[in-house]
C-alpha cells in the first residue's frame, strides 16, 4: 500500500519507522510540510504542497499535522480519489468541513478513516449507538504543562497549579476548538457516539499525574460502561499520548491484512 502523508513531526517519525521496518507492505512516497520543517523523518521525500504527493499516486494520505491541514487538504484528497486518514480529529467538530469531506467522500467513493488514538472502546460505544445510546462523559486528566499553549488556558497560571483543578467542561465540540492540539480524544469520543453538542467533557490540569489519563462513562439501552486510559505522553510531545501513534501504525497494518479485529 502507498501511503502519503501531512505532517513531518513526532507522530509522523513513528509512522515512518513503522512503514520502512514493514518488508514493503506499506511505502510512503512522500510527506507535505511547513516551510519551516526540517529534514524528512524518514527516507521519503517533502513538498511544500499537496501536489506532488497526489502525483505519486498513493492510496491513501495520512494527516498527522495539525486540525488546519484537514482544512486546507481534506476535500482535495478525497477529489482526487484518495483516502483520508485523520489524526486531528478535532477539526471535525466543524460542522461544515465534516459535511462537505462526506459529501466528497460519497461521490468520490473515497473514505474518511478515524483511528482510536489513545482511546479503548470506541467500537463499543459505536456498537451501543445502534440501539440508543443516552448518555456519554470523557474525563481527561494530563500534568498542567500539557495543556500550555492552548485558547482554552489563555489566562490561566499553569505553572501555578497545586492541585487538580477543571479548566475546561462543555461539550465535546466546545473542547476540540478551546484544546486544539489536546482535544481529539474528545472529537473521537463524540464521532463515535452520540454527537459533539451532547457528549460532555471535563478536561483537568493535575499536577499529581505523569500519564494522560481518560476515563469514558457511557449509558443507554445496552447498559453502562466505564473505561480507563492511563496512557504514556509521548517521549517527544507531551500534547499527545504514545498510545495515540500506535493506533495510527495499527490502523495501517489493519488495511493491509487479511483477516481484521
């Protein structure tokens, strides 16, 4: 499988020595970065545009960059009869991108892919969505550091919290837009199951945590579930969880095999 992608950071990095350690199942043929990028994470090429990775006619494009590259690259991948892999999940709590990449994906036959990330059950609570599903609630709780730089901490002194302290709940589509680079759990959670206006999130800056930790509630005709999370922050990025990566690389070997979990 030939594979593009967006983005030339950690998440790329682990996607990178996953595909070149594949005994060629999945090739990259090249990746769209920032300008100010540096070198390849790997063996393929860069561009500065989307182009010249459509013209090396991969599969699919993996977006591992940033909620912006889904605007600006979506629904031009998906024209072009590529599949689209999303990693920023959030983008998608915008209403009108997420209509117009399903309109383009239906007349193009192409497909919008979400993985996990650093989440469990998201294949149950889209099984439960079937027959009703009434309630969900993501708790996520990450060292104060781990939210910096976000709209939603705007005024608030990270460095001066001392204990665990709720910076954020709304809902899940309010949380991907205050938490952009935080957030995508959220997003998923809410794709998932019940929308992004009515999936409630409670975001939490704890200084007595190392790990990201999510807890998911979830009620409705099939009963009730609860599950935890208590994943690594990735080595190299302390916004996003090491689960997160793996996902993505699971999610790939997932496409080129032939029997499927």
């Amino acid at each position: 499988m030939k594979i593009g992608l967006i983005g030339n950071g950690t998440i790329a990095r682990v996607v990178t020595t996953h595909c070149e350690g594949s005994d060629g199942r999945i090739e990259i043929v090249g990746a769209v970065v920032l300008s100010e990028d540096g070198p390849s994470v790997g063996c393929h090429p860069t561009f500065k545009t989307l182009d010249p990775v459509l013209a090396m006619g991969p599969e699919l494009i993996l977006e591992c960059a940033a909620q912006q590259a889904v605007f600006d690259y979506g629904t031009q991948i998906l024209k072009a009869g590529v599949d689209l892999m999303v990693i920023s999940v959030g983008a998608l709590a915008d209403a009108g991108l997420r209509a117009n990449l399903e309109q383009e994906a239906r007349a193009q036959n192409t497909k919008v892919i979400i993985p996990a990330g650093a989440l469990a059950g998201l294949d149950a609570i889209t099984a439960a969505k079937t027959d009703g599903l009434e309630r969900v609630l993501l708790r996520t709780r990450k060292p104060p550091n781990s939210w910096a730089g976000a709209p939603g901490v705007e005024g608030v002194d990270l460095d001066g919290i001392t204990e665990p302290t709720t910076i954020f709940s709304g809902s899940a589509g309010a949380a991907a837009r205050a938490f952009p680079k935080n957030a995508n759990v959220a997003a998923a959670v809410a794709l998932a199951g019940i929308g992004v206006d009515e999936t409630q999130v409670e975001l939490i800056a704890d200084p007595g945590v190392t790990r990201n930790i999510h807890h998911i509630e979830a009620e409705g005709a099939f009963g009730r579930l609860e599950i935890d999370v208590q994943a690594e922050p990735s080595p190299n990025n302390p916004k996003t969880s090491h689960l997160a990566a793996l996902s993505i690389v699971r999610q790939l070997d997932k496409l080129t095999e032939p029997i499927q979990i």
